[in-house]
C-alpha cells in the first residue's frame, strides 16, 4: 500500500431525507433549484406562539411511527438504508467490519412527549415508550436493523454532532479500527426543541435566510448518513468512489452556554484545524457550506471567521442550505455533508435563498470577496469543499472534501499515555452536592445557579481531575486541552421537566432558563466555560459503556495528536425522574 493510500478515506454511499425529499435526488434537485422545504408547522399545536413555520419531512406519519422506534431512528434507519444500497455494501459479509456512529440532538424527544401525554393525560405510558426517549438509542437501532456489528457510538454535541461523527468514523478508519461506518446524524421534529427556541425567541417568523436579513433560525428534521470507508476496503470490493474525507478540527468556545464568542475565535480554529490537517491553505478552498442560522450573533461571529481566514481567497464560494432544509440540529452537520459531496461531484454550489433587491444591494457592500451565492445554484469547480458546524455549548466542527486523493499529514504520536489525575463523585444512590463542593473550586453561586444537576456533576468532577493532575489553564495552553464526556441518559430530568410542562401549559411555555440544559452538551459546555478548555469537545450517549468509551476516545484524541491533554469523563444522573423510568422498566 502506498502512503497516499493508507490514510485515505472515501466516501462510497449517500442517504438523505428532511423538508427536500425523501431521497439524495430529490433533496439535491430542490436545494440546487432553491426550492424550500419551510412551510406552516403540522405536527404540533403553535398556537399562542410568535413562529409557526419548520421544515418537516414528508414521510407520512405511518412511516414515522414505529413499536419499537423513535422518529429520529426511523429516520436515520431510512437515510442508512440508501447509503448502504448507494454504496452496493453487503454488510452480511463482514458485520464486524463496519459500524455506526450517529450524531443527534434532542435524543427520543419525540417518545418522551408521547410517553409523558400518556402519562399525564391518560393515567399510563407505555414502557416501550422508554427505551426510546435516550439518545444512545439512534445508532444501536441502526446497527440493530442491517446487522451491523463494528463500533457503534452515538454522538451527542447537538447542532455539531452530525459533522463529529463523521470526523469521529474517519479518524477510526485510518487508526485501523474499522473498514467502513455509515456514519452521520438523525433529528427529529419535536416541540421540545420549538418551545426550547421559541422561549429563546430564537425563530424567526418567516423563513429563514442566513446571512441575510434574517431574524432567528428555522427548525427542521431529517437525516443524512455516508457510507465512509478505507481507500484499499472500498477498492479491493469495485465501490464507486464520490470523493474523499481531508481533516477536521474540533474546538470549544469556552465563552457562552447558547451564544458563540463573537470575535469568532473558537470557530476559527476548527476551521483552521481542519485545513492545516487537510494539508491545504485556505486559498485551496473554493466551497464551503456554511453553519448559517439565521440568528444574528451566529451569523455575525461566522461572517467574521470567514473573512478573517479567507481574506485572500478570491475564488470562494459560501452558502447555506439552511435556508431550504431549516436547522436540523443534530442531523444538520450530516444534511449539509451530503450535500457538499454533490456539490463536489456535480461542480455545482447550491444558493442561500431568500434574498430581496434590497438584500443583494446590502450583500454586495459586506460580502467582500466572498462569493455567498444569494438565491441562484452557482456551476464552478471544486475541487476542495469545507463544511462547518457550530453549536450550543460553543462546540465547533469542520470537515474537508476533495474531488481527488491527497496526501494528508500524519501528525500520529507514538508517546505513552497516562493518567495523572482523577475526580470522583459516588455515592450509594444519590450524591449530596453542597456549597462546599463548588466553593473548593471558585465557583460563584451565578454560575452554579444556571446548572442543571447532570452539569453540577460533571463540573466538580473535571475540575477536582484537573487539580489532581497539577493542571492550570491559561491562554498559553487552553486549545491543547480537550474534552470526552460519557453519558448514558445525559439530563434526562431536565429535558422531562421541560416537556411535561410543554404538554401541561402548551408550545408556548418553554422555559428560556432550563431549555439550554436540556442538551446532552451543556454539562461540557459548562466545564469548558468555567475552566477555559478551548479544545476538542465531544460528549457521546452510549448507554453504560459510555464512561469507558469517552477514555477510549480520548486516548484516541491523544495519539492523533490533536490534543496534548484530555479529560474523559463518564456522568450520570440519579433523581425521581431517572427512579421514576427505570422502575418503570423494572430495574
């Protein structure tokens, strides 16, 4: 095998289905042609509510309910099963040989409004029910369904988790521990996440148009997953080969629980990583599909990242799909790296749409020399394409395309890893946390108060592991350190709470202090804050081996040298509602 090729990884199969079509051609076909999928919301009451608009898929509600499934798993399963008839994959010839890694937001939120109106309104819910409101649920279901028996991980770093995953099954691929994942991301629409941003007044009244003259985001649901595999897996069984996977970079804010830094700098290293470990400059650029909202803070802070790095790029091209396919959370990262493979193979950059006589004037006096494609498909080679997601938490992720094989930078590192330092919170059942627990740290009670209990655990005991090592974060080190969190149910209690009142009080009730707690990344999100850890940032739902996972990943993290330093952590929660489920369960 030649150098070029062993750590080359392809992408051989494409599945897609959100507010564009049921398949990659139909959504394709309509984000080319600036065709939206936002319309007038179907799926819940938005009564009393300032927005009623979203993307939504068009599979029929019978499609999209299932005994056994949740939503976003049937939405993944579907999304899964073109990837892999895409890519002619037989997975019944080596099970063992590929696996599943699905990014996701709100989990089984959709199980979790069903479970709990029944609860609520008709005395009883179905257990069925509860084995599908966790997020760790969405890859093992997938993996469940074609047989597959390789790593199987669910990443949960809401709106970046889609594009993580990839950077997740990629960097599996070339340290040798997998032929082949689909791998990408699956949400679901749900009114937990509208009353979540809704209470934010985070939506937008009309569609929404990034960099624009847009006013918040809107939602949408679906599912993106690719068939990755090793260059020599994907030859030596005649696979068609769309392009290949370059680098990624991870990085943290460490700024704000729902607003990015806005001089953009956290972004900007992961876009930067993701270049330098490309083996590209960013001239080489010439496509990137944009995290791109619609709010103004993201879009300014993205805006600002772009320019400043692309400053001497004449040639790019930026846009955002968000504005046909609505934000799918979790899924979008997936949605947006699908779409950028076609925008590779077809030489076609797809437009942001939405944009008046007014808006082009507008654009034309701030875009520079970037090329951000207002309303109309753009036909030009590309032959490196970026896309980029940011998200709650302040955690940030790019990933690179190219049209033709490269040789990458191996940045491996040979050096033993240790463990010099540990924090541990246990108890029998429940653990008393006190004011002496955050007091020992610095911790004021401002910052305390905003905590869910998941997040409160998570924070006294990275920051009791970072002392036991010795360890003081400043600027001089603050992007050299990383972060793996392992969760089974993540903050269960808190997104329940959140939805129970939804259902008892309507969409309109959503708590604007509690619902950035309802993500699985807000505990590392927090930590970050409070520490100042710029650097990978990843939070994975894997039931109960999530803890062992989240150092294995780490350790991973280490030898690629992506980080100097880790702290992996396993947390969990126990509390009347966690009680509550598994004694519903019979546990």
């Amino acid at each position: 095998m030649s150098n070029i090729d062993e750590r080359r990884v392809v992408v051989t199969g494409l599945g897609l289905c959100c507010a564009l079509g049921d398949n990659v051609s139909e959504c394709w076909n309509s984000a080319v042609n600036g065709i939206t999928g936002i319309k007038k919301i179907k799926s819940f009451s938005t009564d009393e509510c300032y927005a009623n608009l979203g993307a939504e898929s068009h599979l029929s509600s019978k499609e999209l309910s299932d005994e056994d499934y949740d939503r976003s798993s049937l939405l993944c399963i579907k999304a899964a099963g073109e990837a892999l008839s895409d890519a002619g994959y037989d997975v019944s010839e080596n099970p063992e040989g590929i696996g599943v890694i699905v990014g996701n937001c709100v989990g089984g939120a959709a199980s979790i409004d069903v479970y709990y109106t029944d609860e609520m309104k008709n005395g009883g819910g179905k257990s069925k029910d509860i084995l599908k409101m966790t997020a760790s649920a969405i890859a093992n279901n997938v993996a469940k369904h074609f047989g597959m028996n390789g790593v199987t991980a669910n990443i949960v770093n809401a709106c970046a988790a889609g594009t993580i995953s990839l950077s997740y099954a990629c960097d599996l691929i070339r340290a040798g521990k997998a032929d082949a994942f689909a791998a990408g991301g699956s949400d679901s629409f749900t009114s937990l996440a509208f009353a979540g941003f809704h209470a934010l007044h985070a939506l937008d009244e009309s569609p929404c148009s990034p960099f624009n003259n847009s006013h918040g985001i809107t939602l949408g649901e679906g599912a993106g997953v690719l068939i990755v595999e090793s260059y020599e897996h994907a030859k030596a069984r005649g696979a068609k080969i769309y392009c290949e996977i370059l680098g990624s970079g991870v990085s943290s804010d460490a700024h704000h629980i729902t607003a990015p830094r806005p001089d953009g700098e956290g972004q900007m290293l992961a876009i930067n990583r993701a270049i330098k470990k490309s083996g590209l400059v960013p001239n080489d650029i010439d496509y990137i599909n944009a995290h791109g909202t619609g709010t103004a803070k993201n879009d300014e802070a993205e805006f600002l990242s772009l320019h400043t790095i692309f400053d001497g790029n004449d040639h790019l091209s930026v846009s955002s799909t968000k504005s046909m396919t609505g934000h799918c959370l979790g899924a979008a990262g997936s949605i947006e790296a699908v779409l950028t493979v076609k925008a590779v193979c077809e030489n076609v950059v797809p437009p942001t749409i939405g944009y008046t006589e007014e808006n082009l004037v507008t654009l034309k006096e701030k875009a520079g020399n970037i090329d951000f494609v207002p309303n109309k498909k753009r036909e030009k080679t590309i032959n490196f394409a970026a896309s980029n997601s940011f998200a709650f938490g302040g955690n940030n992720a790019s990933i690179v395309f190219a049209k033709e094989p490269r040789v990458i930078p191996d940045n491996t590192n040979s050096e033993r890893i240790f463990i010099t330092g540990i924090g541990e919170i246990i108890g029998k059942n429940r653990v008393e946390i006190t004011s002496d627990d955050y007091k020992e740290h610095g911790i004021k009670m401002a910052f305390w108060r905003k905590l869910d209990r998941f997040s409160q655990l998570q924070l006294v005991g990275g920051m009791r592991a970072l002392r036991d090592a010795g360890i003081a974060i400043d600027d001089s080190n603050s992007a050299d350190i990383g972060i793996i969190i392992g969760t089974a149910d993540g903050p269960l209690t808190e997104i329940v709470n959140f939805q129970k009142n939804v259902i008892e009080h309507g969409t309109a009730s959503g708590s604007a202090f509690s619902f950035p707690n309802t993500v699985y990344n807000a505990a590392g999100g927090y930590f970050s804050i409070f520490a100042g850890i710029k650097g990978y940032n990843v939070t994975n739902a894997n039931g109960n081996q999530a803890g062992l996972q989240s150092l294995c990943y780490a350790a991973d993290v280490l030898r690629n040298g992506d980080e100097s330093i880790m702290v992996a952590a396993g947390v969990d929660e126990c509390t009347d509602v966690t009680e509550f489920l598994y004694g519903r369960l019979g546990l």
